[in-house]
C-alpha cells in the first residue's frame, strides 16, 4: 500500500490563501485586481496582473510611496501560490526567497520561511522544505502556528521521521482548522512507526469524528476506508466490517469501502450479509473498478448460500455487463487513437461549465471521455491533462494577440496619417507664441525686479505715470534752456520751473505708498495671469507630445511582440503535440488495463455462470428425485457448499 | 514526461511575460495617462448580497454595463477587487453616475443609482465604487486612488 500521497493530501487545507490585504483594508487596486482573478481561479489573469504591478513597483524611485508598499510582503505571498496554483512550480518560491532575504519584519520573515517550505514540500524538495521551517525564528502571524506544524509533521512523515511526527501532531489534536486531517495522519504516522495497536485506536478516533464540511467528511472516510482494510487484513472481519459501514454511501471513496465491506463479511463467511453492500455497489456506473468486481462478487455470495438460479442469472448479467464494457472500450480506443479525445477535451462551451469533465463523459457522440473521471484518478493522466488544457489556454490567447497586432498597427497609421499633416503647421504658430510668452515672462520677471527694489530702496520717479514722465521731462528741457540766461525775465521762468518741479515732486512722495500698493496689486493680477498661460502652455506642450506619442516609437515593440508571440505560438504547438500524444498514451495504457482486467473477469464469469447452471440444473433434479422418492411433508436435501476463494475473483 | 512537464512550466513563464509586455504597450497606445480613468469595483467587508449588475455612466454616456455571474460574485465577497472600465477622459471636470442592480439578504430585489464628481489631472485616474447594503439599503461609495 503507497501511502505517501495519501497522507499527504491533508496538506491541501493550506492551499492558496491570497492574503486580503493591509490592515487597514485594501490600498492598492491593481493588487486587488488580481485577488479578483485569483478567486475564480484564473491564475494566469492573476499573475499576470500581480507580475505587472510589482515590476512597476520595483522601478519606482520612491516604492514607498507607492500603494503596493502596503501590500508588498502578501504580493510576493501571493505570487507564489498562483504560480503553485498555475502549476509553475520551478518559479514557484522565487518571490518568497526574495522575502525571506530582505529586510522585513520577523513575522514576516517567519511567514515566508512557511510558504518557502510548503511550497518546496509541494515540489516533493523535502530537505529544502526543512531547512526553509528551521529558519523560522521567533514571533509568528496570528492563525499559521498550527499550520506550520502540520506542515512539519508532514514533512517528518515523508522523510520516514514517523515517530517525531506523532510527536507533532499529538500536540495538534483538536487544533483549529485541521480537524480530522491532524486525527488521521497521526494513525498513519503511528501505522508507520510500526505501532499498529495505536494506530488502530488512532483511525478508530479520526474515523468517528463529528465533521460538518466535505474536507473534513472526506478524510473520515478515508480514516474508516483505511482502518477497514488495516482490520482485514488482520483478520478481524467483523470489526473491518463496522469501521467499513461508517464511510458515507454517496462520497467519492464509498465505492471502494462497499466492496470491502462485503469482503468482510464474505472471509467470515457471512454470505448474507455480503450481499448487502455488494447489491448496492452492483447498480452503480459500471465503469468503476468496484462496481465490475462487486457485479462478479454478488452471483459468488448467492452461489455460497446455494441459491445457484440468481447466481446463474447475475452471472449472465454481469458478463453482458463486462461484453459492454469491453466493448465501449474499444470504442473509446479507437477513437483516442484517432486523435478525437484530444478534440474533444479542448471543446470550450464544454469547459465553460464546472462540471465540464462530468458533462463531457455523458456526451453519447463522444466514446472517449467515457472513463476521463476514472482516468483522472491516475497523478500520470491530471498532470498530462493539466498540461494540455493549460497549453491549450495559451494558444488561444497567443492566437487572439497575433490578430490584435494588425489592429495596433491600422490604428497607429490612422493616427499618424491625422497627426503628421498638421503638426509641422501646429509647430510654427507654436514657435511664435513660444517667443511672445518668453517676452512676456521677461517683463513680468522685470517688473517683479523692480517692486523688490522698491521695497528696498523707495524711488518715487520709478512709479511715476506717463504723463507725469512727460511732464518731468519737459520741465527738465525747460530747465535746460534757461540755463545759462540771465536777467528777470529768465529767474522768473526758473523760480515757475521749480515750483512745477515741487509740485511734481510732492505729488510722487506723497501718493508713493498708494501707488506701490497698486502696483503691487497689478503685478499680483499679472501673476495669476502667468500662471494660466504657462499651465496652458506646458497642457499643450503634453497634448502636443501626446500626439506624437500616440504613433511614435511602436513599431520596434510590435515587432518584437510578434516575434515572440509567433515563436511562443510554435513552442505551444509543438508541446501541445507532445502532450497530446504523452496523454493518448496514457489513457490508452489505462484502458487497455482495464480492458484485460475485464477480460479475465468474463473468463471467471463465463466459468461461473456455467458451473452455476450445472448446480441449479442438478440441485433442481435431485430435489424432483428427492420428492418422487421421498414421503409426502419430508424436506428436500441440501446443494454442496463450494470454496469461497476459489471462485473469488 | 517530468521533462515535458518542465517546457510546459517554462512556455507558461515565456507567455506571461508577453502578456505583461503587451498590457503594458496596450495601455501606453488606448488608455495614455494624461487621459485614462479606470473605474473598479469592490464590495464592504462582509457584504454578502447578491449583486447582479453594475451600470456606469461618465459625463451621461454608457461607458458600461456588466452583468456578474456568481464565480465573479464570490471572487468580489472573498475581496477581490474588478476593474469594470478603463476609458479616457480629457483633463477637468466630470460626473460619474454609477446605477446598482441585486438582491438583498431579506429577498426583496434592489436598484440603487447615485452620482459623483470628479476631477482628471495629468495622470492616470483610478476611481474605486465600494457597494454595501446596509440596513437594508444598497450603498454606493466613490474612493479616490
């Protein structure tokens, strides 16, 4: 029995867990975004949104100013689950490392070692996955302290440390959130550690817990599907029987647990109470493993309790059952062989329904998705198929980009054929308002000169008006001209020059502070009118760059997109090929194992069903005999018993 | 097949680094910052009505209308966040009118419609709608990012 990826499997409790956000709720858009494509489970939208956001964070001169800062430690988290989620697990942990190497805080750091190590136990890198928990050190965020040791427990019991992992997750029984996954790997891990007695009292517990969620329901079942088996092969049948009875009818493992229940009680020759189980499991979908050996099991327990007809008769129905079978199995052969599994795996209104694989099955036109549920059991075929539908992902969406190219060049040629005619005339009326605004800007810087001078030094004359200029100016001349003259005449014409001078004088001094003010005033006017023309002028100077941007400097991008999008396009193609034939292989390999299983159960039916018709045959004569023979109210003889495991299939 | 699987992981890492290069050079060429308005949607804490739809008009003009399905519900009450519109505005002024389309808790179905103002600088505007129904009313919040 591998019991490795069983135990395992709790470990999926802890899958992605895109953190919410900061504290004090979300800060960052884009992050949220991605959260967004992440819960619906499209992790390529979300990676590539998170991808995206963080590359720019990263560039920034100042990421601490950027929203993103908020969130940074659960973005690099969260990289690292979507590229788990997305099943790229070799990049997978690369953020986190980054994490874990820079400066953070310890819970932080203490976070990261977690998500280092689980995502290093995923990838089965189990000493890696250790050494990334031994360097949790200190403080740890609230809610993973359980996790953590789970993960550890996990990780001792992968590594064959079984008895230091009951050590651990003794101290997690009843732990919040692990309920019945920390009950059922402690019996395995005690099962390993050879202390079979305790780890029957263990799944006993884990397999009678009370469980309201289907996570928690499932691993009951399985604790009981394992006791059962454990108990049987020790021999204690009625027991196995019990812990058997306990697995829900309608889960996913009640299939297998029917068929041993009925196995149970057949070694303790209980054929009565064999058929119960074994009638059940006979009318379910018959492409299930159990249900074809329950369908060879149930005419074997009538057989024992002598009831040769109905064993005859189950016999034949259980042969036309596996002809069927077989039959539809080929079908489905020939048709992968024909490639049309392949084509109908990738049929896209079949996949936009959550149920798509089991839609696709029921499909009457389509012979091979028949038996894609149980060959989906098989880790070979879900990776194979995994793969391809991913692969099958990226091929449309290369596909669309390789199309949307031409549309971003017809646009960018619109563009420039608009802009180009007109800018050359746009730019030389720009020219000459570029060389008025400068002028405008240099008296403004002038006048703005000045009023710093008056406020230093007052100099009346310099806010004199023009007329006033005027006037100063003709009296000067008139100065001018009597200099020099002389008699009465010429001091009188002086003496008026003088006055007019002092009044000229007396009106500057004395409505100086008046005027400084509203000169003041004006250039603080003129000011606000700068500022308008120089937002005006640097909005043009970004529209007019807008313009240019708008068709410039995309055709070396575009043609790098498309060289990579056409050479990724082949990649695709080639591995989709690959893929798809690694995938045929795979499930014609099930199939035709299927197939000679089937075939050996049709030799031991048809041996059956002939060896029941004989015993029917002859008990039926012997009883007529027995009765021509016999007085009349005697009763007839008893059928011989046969070996149970001789005709056990 | 563990090789194969590896090229598989390895086209996957080649393509989301053209689609990464590609939003960036779609968004530089449709949405130029001087010019684009991203609108997103999210709902409170808590919030467990159903939304049905969500409905956007800038400056009177349809710009969209999405109808969810309950994938993308879940995903928005897990606390995700969905960019429903990315456009283009010119720089100033403009009015938002956001119209709200669901069921509340108690059955009784709800159409809540409310208008905001908003200013578009030089760089790109990020406006956020968060949708509530408390007290039995639908909410409609603009936060300015």
């Amino acid at each position: 029995m591998s019991r490795l990826p069983t135990l395992l499997a709790g470990l999926q409790l802890a899958a992605v867990s895109a953190a919410g956000g900061a504290e004090d709720g979300l800060k960052d858009l884009y992050f949220g975004e991605a959260l967004y494509y992440a819960h619906q489970g499209e992790y390529f939208a979300a990676l590539e949104r998170l991808d995206t956001e963080l590359a720019q964070h990263y560039g920034l001169d100042e990421p601490a100013l950027d929203a993103l800062h908020y969130h940074i430690g659960d973005a690099e988290f969260s990289v690292g689950d979507f590229e788990l989620s997305y099943r790229m697990h070799h990049r997978a942990g690369r953020a986190i490392r980054a994490v874990l190497e820079g400066d953070v805080e310890e819970s932080v750091r203490n976070e990261a070692a977690y998500r280092l190590a689980r995502i290093h136990f995923q990838k089965g890198q189990l000493a890696d996955a250790l050494h990334a928990l031994e360097r949790i050190d200190g403080r740890l965020p609230d809610g993973i302290e359980s996790d953590v040791e789970f993960l550890r427990a996990n990780i001792y019991m992968a590594t064959e440390r079984s008895p230091d992992a009951v050590e651990v997750l003794r101290r997690l029984q009843g732990a919040e959130g692990l309920a019945g996954f920390a009950d059922y790997n402690l019996g395995i891990a005690l099962l390993q550690s050879d202390r079979q007695g305790e780890a029957l009292q263990q799944l006993d517990r884990a397999g009678g817990i009370r469980a309201a969620d289907e996570a928690a329901l499932s691993i009951r079942d399985k604790s009981n599907l394992v006791l059962g088996t454990l108990l049987m092969e020790s021999e204690e049948f009625d027991e196995a029987r019990q812990a058997l009875d306990r697995v829900r009818l309608e889960g996913p493992l009640s299939n297998r647990a029917l068929l041993s229940s009925g196995w149970a009680a057949a070694s303790a020759q209980d054929y009565d109470r064999a058929i119960v189980p074994w009638s059940i499991l006979a009318e379910r979908a018959s492409t299930d493993a159990a249900v074809q050996e329950a369908r060879l099991a149930l005419p074997f327990a009538y057989s024992q309790l002598n009831v040769h007809g109905r064993a005859a008769l189950l016999y034949g129905e259980a042969l036309q059952s596996f002809d069927e079978e077989v039959e539809r199995l080929a079908a489905s052969i020939d048709s992968i062989r024909k490639g049309r599994f392949l084509e109908a795996l990738i049929r896209e209104e079949i996949r936009q329904d959550k149920d798509w694989v089991i839609r696709l099955r029921t499909l009457p036109e389509t012979p091979e998705t028949y038996y894609l549920m149980e060959l989906l059991a098989s880790h070979d075929f879900q990776t194979a198929l995994q793969n391809y539908l991913d692969l099958e992902d990226l091929r449309v969406k290369l596909e669309s980009w390789q199309s949307s190219f031409d549309a971003f060049e017809d646009m960018i040629g619109l563009r420039r054929a608009y802009y180009e005619p007109l800018l050359p005339d746009i730019d030389g009326q720009f020219r000459e308002l570029d060389s008025r605004i400068r002028l405008r800007r240099q008296q403004h810087e002038l006048l703005d000169d000045r009023l710093q001078d008056l406020l230093v030094a007052p100099r009346p004359e310099f806010l004199a008006t023009t007329e006033e200029r005027m006037l100063s100016e003709q009296i000067a001349r008139i100065e001018g001209a009597l200099r020099g003259a002389e008699g009465a005449r010429a001091a009188e014409l002086r003496e008026r020059a003088r006055r007019l001078r002092g009044v000229l004088t007396f009106t500057l001094r004395t409505e100086y502070h008046e005027r400084l003010t509203v000169f003041d005033e004006h250039l603080r006017s003129l000011q606000q009118a700068i500022d308008l023309m120089t937002e005006r002028y640097e909005s043009f100077v970004r529209v007019r760059q807008a313009a240019v941007h708008s068709f410039e400097g995309y055709e070396v991008p575009i043609r790098r997109l498309r060289t990579r999008v056409r050479d990724s396009l082949a990649t695709v193609g080639l591995l989709m090929a690959r893929q798809g034939h690694a995938l045929e292989v795979v499930a014609i390999n099930e199939l035709n194992a299927r197939r000679e299983r089937l075939d050996n159960y049709r030799d031991q039916a048809r041996y059956a069903l002939a060896d029941s018709y004989d015993r029917a045959t002859k008990a039926r004569a012997e009883a007529e005999r027995a009765a021509a023979d016999a007085p009349e109210g005697a009763p007839g003889p008893q059928a011989s018993a046969v070996d149970p495991q001789g005709e056990r299939p | 097949m563990r090789s194969l699987d590896e090229q598989v992981q390895e086209i996957k890492a080649d393509v989301l680094g053209i689609a990464r290069d590609l939003t960036l050079l779609e968004e530089r060429l449709l949405y130029p910052s001087n010019t684009q308005v991203a609108v997103f949607v999210d709902l409170a804490a808590g919030e467990t009505f159903r939304l049905d739809a969500v409905q956007l008009q800038i400056d009177g003009e349809l710009v969209a209308h999405y109808i969810y399905s309950f994938k993308e519900l879940e995903a928005l009450q897990n606390g995700g966040v969905q960019r429903v519109y990315t456009g283009n505005v010119a720089t100033g002024s403009h009015e938002i009118t956001v119209s709200v389309n669901g069921k509340l808790q108690s059955g009784r179905e709800f159409s809540s419609s409310r208008s905001f103002s908003f200013s578009k600088g030089v760089e790109p505007k990020l406006l956020g709608l968060t949708l509530a129904a408390d007290s039995g009313e639908a909410g409609i919040e603009l936060g300015d990012w």
